[in-house]
C-alpha cells in the first residue's frame, strides 16, 4: 500500500525494514482476515475477528418484545486481535498524511517533534471516542438517576438504559466502544517500537498506557462498563483539550492559554471521578443485596474488587 516513502530499502526484516513497512504487512494480515469471509470454510473463522460476538436474546417481563443484547467472552480477544491491525493503518495513516507534513513545515526539534507526534496522535483519537461516547451517553438519565450506575448489578447485558427502546440501539455501540478502546491502547504498545519513540520517553508512555489497559479492561471484564462509560467521557475531553493545547504551543509558543482552562477543568473531571467512584463503590455498590464473586453470573461485588477499582 505504500504509506511512506522509502529513500533506501534496509535488509529483509531487519528492524528498519520492519519499522519502515508495518504498516503495509499489518495491512496484509488484515486483508487476510477480510478475505476470509469469501469462503465458506474459513468465514466463521474470519468472521470472529470482524464481527462482536455474543449477541444475546433478552425477553422482559415489563413488554412483550424481546431485545438483542451483547456480552463478553473469550472470542473477543481475536476481535481485539484484528482491531489492533486496524488502529495501526489508522495510525500510520495519520502520521504520514496528516503529521509528518505539518512537521516538515514547522520545523521543530527532535524532543519536540516527537511530543508533536505523541500529541497530534492522542488528540486525534481522544476527539473521535469523546464523540462517540457522548453519542452514546445521549438522553441517559444519569444526570437525574444516578443510581443506575449500581442497581441491576452485575449489567452482564452492555446496555446504559434499563428497559427502554434506545437500549436495543445501544447494546452493539457499547460493546463495541469498548472492543475498540482496548484495541487501540493495546496497538500503543507497539506503536513504541514502530514509531522509535525516545528511550527516555518509553516509562512515562508506557505508564499510562497500561493504566488505560488496565482500567478500561477491567470495567469491561468485571460488567462495570456503565461507570466506566461516565468517566471516560469527561476525562477524553480534559484529555483532548491538554493535547490540543500542546499542538496549538508548538506551533506557537505564545499560545498557552489553553493549559490555564485544561488546569481547570482537569481539577473538575477529577473531582467528578472520585465523587462517582465514592457513590459507586461505597455507597452503591457495598449496599446492593447481590453480594458475592462468581465469574459465571458475572458478579464481581466483593470488597476487595470494589477497593482496588476505587483505588487505581
């Protein structure tokens, strides 16, 4: 597919070849999976990666019509698999068409060349998922009922909305929110390699790298996807702010008036994150009557769970 322009072509699988063409071989194993769906032996195969997986039927006592629900499992890992090719074509896509031009025009050094790239990336995509949440967020009653954050636990079924028309819209647009951000902090990790990102620089990305990873999958795997959802919204948008924010100093150091607002509103998301976890966990979650560990109905409610959650 040719996403950079090679001036020289380096050894066969050597690092620089592979740092050159990862996005062209990534690409291949994608169009690999995709050409799968052709033939009927390898479709059900190939359909695993593309597709979410366990669609439930759900009936209510409440109506009479029944609902399509999502929930998770082991399959979704191959989904993630192939979402993570996706993320990084995305990636380099981006880099090459997007960031490595405004830099040939701004001129900036190494340091700040990297940070550019780190930030153009992060902002682009902190853009995207506030979107796409707040998108899902759209006519919830959290702002009036907060406690369906916690009533019904555990939400094995990926809606936000109990017993309502919209839920029956909402329940693929979670799960696959959620596909999608693990996917995309798991391609970062790559993406250290690929994009020879500066040794000193690897702690601090790889840091809060795995902290996503390990937040966002763990509201994931231990059915809290509803608070999880809630707190990913604001913290994107104070998130995408710092970062473009950083981009606008770049190009201009007399801009940072953008860092005064996201200093307050970084102090307002955190204020809202403790509050919610503190209403959560202590209050929502250590009250409820379905007490108890079982990975089978998916119940996680125990106080060690609910205290290393509200810890990290």
């Amino acid at each position: 597919m040719g996403f950079r322009k090679k001036n020289k072509s380096p050894p066969v699988l050597s690092h620089e070849f592979v740092i050159q063409n990862h996005a062209d071989m990534v690409s291949c194993v994608a169009m690999i999976i995709l050409l799968g769906l052709m033939f009927e032996v390898t479709a059900k195969f190939a359909i695993m990666f593309i597709t979410v997986q366990y669609n439930v039927t759900s009936t209510f006592d409440e109506r009479p019509e029944s609902g399509n629900f999502y929930q998770y499992g082991p399959k979704d890992m191959a989904t993630v698999f192939f979402y993570v090719l996706i993320a990084i074509i995305l990636h380099a896509l981006i880099q090459e068409y997007i960031l490595d031009k405004i830099n040939r025009r701004l001129h900036l050094s190494k340091t700040k060349h990297s940070k550019f790239n780190e930030s153009g990336q992060l902002a682009a995509f902190y853009l995207f998922s506030f979107i796409w949440g707040s998108s899902i967020l759209t006519g919830e009653e959290f702002a009036t009922n907060p406690t369906f954050l916690w009533e019904g636990y555990p939400h094995n079924h990926m809606v936000m909305l109990q017993l309502s028309a919209l839920s029956l819209h909402c329940s693929f647009q979670v799960k696959f929110f959620y596909i999608c951000q693990i996917a995309y902090w798991i391609h970062a990790l790559p993406e250290l390699y690929f994009q020879k990102v500066r040794k000193e620089d690897i702690p601090r990305q790889l840091y809060y790298i795995c902290l996503y990873i390990f937040h966002i999958a763990g509201a994931y795997v231990l059915n809290l996807h509803r608070l999880g959802l809630i707190l990913l919204v604001p913290h994107y948008l104070v998130e995408l702010l710092f970062h473009a924010s950083r981009l606008f100093y770049f190009s201009d150091e007399n801009k940072q008036k953008g860092f005064t607002l996201w200093a307050l509103l970084f102090v307002i998301a955190r204020l809202l994150t403790l509050t919610l976890s503190v209403l959560t966990f202590g209050f929502g979650l250590s009250r409820t009557e379905n007490q108890g560990f079982s990975i089978t109905d998916g119940n996680f409610n125990i106080l060690t769970v609910r205290q290393v959650q509200f810890l990290f």
